[in-house]
C-alpha cells in the first residue's frame, strides 16, 4: 500500500506529568472492532505450518511490507495533541512494583520481532511489533495497516504471526499465531490516521521439535505425530493435508505435533503502556528499518533490529486524517520499520518501558532524499480503551488442536 503523508511538527516543552492509573476518559466499547484471525486450533495450526514448511521458507523470503512514502513537510503554528484525561501507565511485565529509571546505555528489548503475513498482493511480507503488558501475557502492538488490509478492504491480512528475535529463519522462542485483533473503530472503518495502531492477542508460541525437522512417520519417532479423525483431518486446509505435516496410512489419519512454546510474555516480557503523555519527551524507537532512501542509498538490511533516540514533536498528516500525531527525528527508512515501539522511561538494565507510539510512517522533511523523520499516533485515553479491551482476553495453547485425537 502507498500513501502520501504531508504533516509538520511543532517541538513541545519536555517534561512527564504525573503517571498514574487514574480512570481516563477512552473509547467506549463501540468505539473498539476486533476480528479474528485465527478463531480456532486447526486455523492457528495451519497457519504455523505455513511460515514452518519448507525449512521456514515462507519467513526466510518474506519482504518488508511497503507503505513509506516520501513527502514535504508543513510547520504548524499551534501546539501538540492535547490529552483528553489524566495521563496514566500500565506497568511492564515484572515492572509491576518498580519505578522506573533513566537508561544510559541501551541494551535492545527482547520484547521487539516482525509480525509476518500475507499481503493483499498474496506474498509473505513482514512488520516489526512488540510485546506489550496483558492479564495473559498474550499481546502484541503494532501498526493498524499492520493487521488490516486497507488496500484490498479484506478485515485483516492472512496468516498473520509474531516472531519475537526473528533472524534469518530463527524463531528462538517460537511462533506465536495470532488469534483477534483490536483496533479503533474509526481506524477500522475510515481509516483513520490518528487510530492507526492495533492490539493483538496471540495463542501459545509453536516450535519445532527434533531439532527443526519433520521426523519420519513411524514407531521409532513416538510422539511426533498424533492421530486424528478423518473428519477432522479433512478440516485442515487442502494444501496442508498434502504437506509433510499430514500423513495417511492404511485408513488412520495424522497431523505433526508442534511442542507449546509457552506464553509470549513469559518468553520475552512485555512493555507497559504510556497514555496522555506530555508531547517533547524523549523515546527511544526499535524496529527493524529497511528499504532504501530516497536517494536510493541502502542504509538498513531489515535483518537486525536496531533503535534511535529523540524528542518527540507535535505532527499532522490531513492526507490520511490524521490531525494528532507525534514525530521523532530518525533515519529509519518506512519498510519494515512499520509497527516499530517507541519506548517512553525505557530502562536499561530491564529492558523495559512504556509504550507510548508505534510507528505509521517516515518523511524527508527538508527536501535532501533522505528519510529524518519517523511519525506515530498520539497515545490518549482513546488508545488505552482499545488496549483495555484486548488486555484481559484469553488465548491459549494450541499444541493439541485437534477435535476428537485419538491416542495411538
């Protein structure tokens, strides 16, 4: 999807209001859509399938979903987004009973991977996202054109995954298949700049087990592979029952047996959540930037995650009505730095902060080929209302998927 931005900034006075969990005003319950995109276990089960089969193939050749668009900025003379309540954190997970601190070096998050999917165009393609704080230690937070398919209109893009400390066809601790997606009902349905960021619960990570290969169907490898109804087996998508992950022998019925991973947040933690925060404050940025500036000169890979620092300012973008937003000095180039965290109060030895942005788009703002500017929608009570309906929403695991197994 291409988009022409056209937005200016104005630089705030720095500063944090007092954090606290005071009931803010939010959206409402008509104001948060969700959609599912793996609704049951056969459905997550295939969709690890896909990005697992042919030695992660589909992950290995995945490209970074293409959205940047160079534009030229307007300054605006009035200040930055105003909050809308009391300003207000959650808590990172294990930062529950601790204050946070002033980092000095940076140690990058664990939290941080890419969220992988199909495109409108049908081609595995790749975002960056990050773990954020839940009652089930399940959720994810990335960018809305992230999970919904604006250009095609689709609800959410297909096959969509998290993969914490992807690199080059490593999962380190697992896959995790997304099951619903939150957003903002206005971002949703008019696509809305100032809504575009999204909240997903995801299942229980996947691996491998035998050290990354499918073992050979037979008593020698007990375990790997569990029998199934043949009503059940004929559930799974077409391509799937004829991939190595099935197998049919003399009238009995078996899938591959991935090994449960365990709760995302319990893996790689989760960032907390900053709302109604004071515009001027210094975030850092993670993602993995890709793509060329510009003027065509290649300054991210996309294969390492990497950050930035600095102030945040006060931006608009009427091109996709977005009239609050936040914007960062940053190099990183649009392509796979889509969904990248900005982390307010990020504390090193913890690895830990508080999410207060995603990004949603770069800009040349002085005219030089080069991208300098990274933008975000302004975190307020609307966000935290989405978030507060993903949080408390169980997932699960789903390593044993099937209806009716039978043992054998």
């Amino acid at each position: 999807m291409k988009r022409t931005l056209a937005f200016g900034g104005l630089v705030a006075t720095a500063g944090l209001l007092a954090a606290g969990l005071a009931a803010p005003a939010q959206a409402t319950p008509q104001d948060v859509a969700s959609d599912a995109l793996a609704n049951n276990g056969i459905a997550a089960w295939s969709t690890a399938a896909y990005w697992f089969n042919n030695a992660y193939a589909n992950l290995v050749n995945a490209t970074p979903y293409t959205v940047e668009t160079k534009v030229v900025a307007k300054h605006i003379s009035k200040g930055g987004p105003s909050a809308d309540s009391k300003p207000g954190v959650v808590p990172a997970i294990g930062d529950e009973k601790k204050t946070a601190a002033k980092s000095k070096n940076v140690n990058l998050p664990k939290t941080t991977g890419k969220v992988f999917f199909n495109g409108s165009d049908g081609r595995p393609h790749w975002c960056t996202a990050t773990s954020v704080q839940s009652a089930y230690h399940n959720m994810v937070a990335t960018a809305g054109h992230c999970v919904y398919d604006t250009e095609s209109n689709a609800a959410t893009l297909n096959n969509w995954v998290f993969v914490p400390g992807y690199y080059q066809g490593k999962t380190p601790w697992g896959i995790y298949v997304g099951k619903t997606a939150y957003t903002h009902y206005d971002y949703d349905v008019y696509e809305d700049g100032d809504r575009d960021y999204a909240f997903v619960t995801v299942y229980n990570g996947l691996k491998m087990p035998h050290d990354g290969v499918i073992a050979p169907f037979g008593p020698a490898n007990p375990g790997a592979w569990k029998e199934v109804s043949k009503e059940t087996f004929n559930k799974f998508p077409a391509w799937y029952r004829t991939s190595g992950f099935c197998h049919q022998n003399n009238g009995h019925y078996y899938v591959w047996a991935f090994v449960d991973a365990g709760r995302l947040g319990d893996n790689v933690g989760g960032q907390g959540l900053a709302y109604n925060q004071k515009i001027g404050q210094p975030v850092f940025v993670f993602g993995y930037p890709s793509g060329k500036h510009p003027d065509g000169n290649q300054a991210f890979t996309g294969k390492t995650l990497k950050w930035t620092y600095g102030k945040t300012f006060a931006a608009q973008a009427p091109a996709i009505k977005a009239e609050e937003l936040q914007a960062v000095k940053s190099s990183f180039t649009g392509e796979g730095a889509l969904g990248s965290s900005w982390l307010l109060k990020y504390n090193n030895g913890r690895r830990l902060g508080y999410l207060n942005g995603v990004t949603i788009g770069v800009s040349d703002t002085d005219g030089n080929d080069r991208y300098d500017t990274s933008i975000s929608p302004y975190f307020d009570g609307e966000t935290y209302g989405v978030y507060s309906a993903a949080k408390n929403n169980w997932s699960g695991s789903i390593a044993v998927p099937f209806e009716n197994p039978l043992n054998h």
